[in-house]
C-alpha cells in the first residue's frame, strides 16, 4: 500500500531500485534517503527530478501546453515551466551569504576580550619584572655594549659619538 | 547561435608563454634593487669605517672602559 503510494510519487525510474520482494517478506519500506533528491548545486546543473512533484492543475495544463510549440509560450508561462523543474536560478544559488561579515565581527570580538584577558593577567597573575629591567641597571647595560663596540660599522655603536660622548645628532 | 569553441589544448604553455618574462624581469629588477640599496651601502660602509681605523687606538680605549679579562685597564 505504502509502496504503489510511494510509486506514484517518484514516476516509473526509480520504481526498480525502491520495491523488492525479498523471498515472501513483502516489500521493503522506502527510506527518504534512498530515493533521488532534488538540489541546487553549481557543479551538477541537473538534478535527478523535478523540483515540483504534485503539480497543481493549472501547472499540469502547462506541462501539456510545454508538448507543442514553444514559440507560443509567453514570457511568464516559460518562467513558471522552469519554477517547476528548478528551485533556485544560477544567480540565486550562487550569491554571497553575507556570512563574512559575521565572520568577522566574531573575530573582532575575540580580539577584543583577548585583550581584557591579558590586561587582567598582568595585574593579577604576574608578579614583578627582574631587576635587570630598572633603569640604573639599563644605563650600565648600554655603557657596556658601548665599551664592547657592538656593531660599530652600521649598527649600535656607530651611532655614539666618541668623542663627545653623546648619540651622534 | 554556434559559439566559437574554447581553447581545449595549451592553456598552461599560454600562461606561461605570458607570464614566465614578467617573473624573470620582476625577479631581476627585485636583485639589481636589493643589491644598490643594500649590499652597495654596506660595502661602503664598511670601507669607509676601515679606512682610517686604528686598531691600537680602539684597543686601548676598550681596555681602559673595563671591558676585557686578559688585560686589566692601566694604573692601579
């Protein structure tokens, strides 16, 4: 019962996949998932069936009108017989979501409480620089890679004057 | 309404055909701006600091600021 209802839907061509009478069981139920599915894809232009599957009568008079000439078709009857076969156009299928922008306010947000996280942590969980970062001891640190002529050509050192002991203007 | 037939064949040596010369001038003109605005002035830097550098001179200057351990500054 289920199945000649279920065969009246789908048409004859997947008639042979969806009944099979297994050795005096009766018929298989046909899972949704079994039978052709309609999609809008890019890469697959034509799905296996037609969007619409109960036609209305006045679509049905299209469909027979669709067996003569075309030419006699108007503008809304060819549009209405392509709303039948498919859901979405080309152009609707394939514009942006807008999801982008979602994206990336989602992203600026986490951003931003990453920084309330980090200005929390260096009050609460760490503790005091070394004291190799106060300011008497930084002068001495400098002093010395004076001395030691670091990078005298082009680098550190050859931006002191000597002479008058000063950075070179 | 027969359109033309596309480009089945040779598509790759087409690009390449157009953009092999662009790479090879770009990459030529990326070496000859690295080599005059980076290794020429180095170069001369470095002449230019050796030229009149007195090494004894330098020498003393970083033995008396304290910085060596094979020779202490002089006095004391």
């Amino acid at each position: 019962m289920l199945a000649t209802r279920v065969f009246r839907l789908v048409g004859n061509r997947a008639l042979s996949t969806s009944i099979c009478l297994r050795g005096g069981h009766g018929v298989a139920k046909v899972e949704d998932y079994t039978l052709p599915a309609y999609f809008d894809r890019r890469e697959s232009p034509l799905p296996d069936i037609k969007f619409v599957e109960q036609l209305s009568p006045e679509q049905k008079s299209l469909k027979e009108k669709e067996k003569g000439t075309w030419a006699v078709l108007s503008k809304e009857e060819k549009i209405a017989l392509y709303r039948i076969s498919f859901k979405e156009s080309f152009a609707e299928m394939n514009k942006g979501t807008g999801e982008w922008k979602s994206v990336v306010a989602g992203i600026f947000f986490f951003i931003g409480f990453t920084g309330l996280v980090v200005l929390w942590q260096r009050k609460y969980v760490y503790g005091d620089v070394p004291h190799t970062f106060d300011p008497e001891y930084k002068q001495k640190e400098v002093q010395r890679m004076l001395d030691m002529r670091i990078n005298p050509v082009e680098g550190f050192s050859a931006k002191w004057d000597y002479e008058n002991n000063a950075w070179k203007k | 309404m027969s359109l033309a037939k596309p480009a089945m064949r040779g598509l790759l040596a087409k690009r390449l055909r157009f953009h092999l010369p662009i790479a090879f001038g770009l990459s030529l003109v990326a070496a000859a701006a690295f080599k005059f605005a980076v290794t020429e002035p180095r170069k001369q830097a470095y002449a230019d600091f050796y030229k009149h550098y007195d090494s004894t001179k330098e020498f003393n200057a970083m033995r008396e600021a304290g910085v060596f351990e094979s020779v202490r500054p002089t006095g004391k």
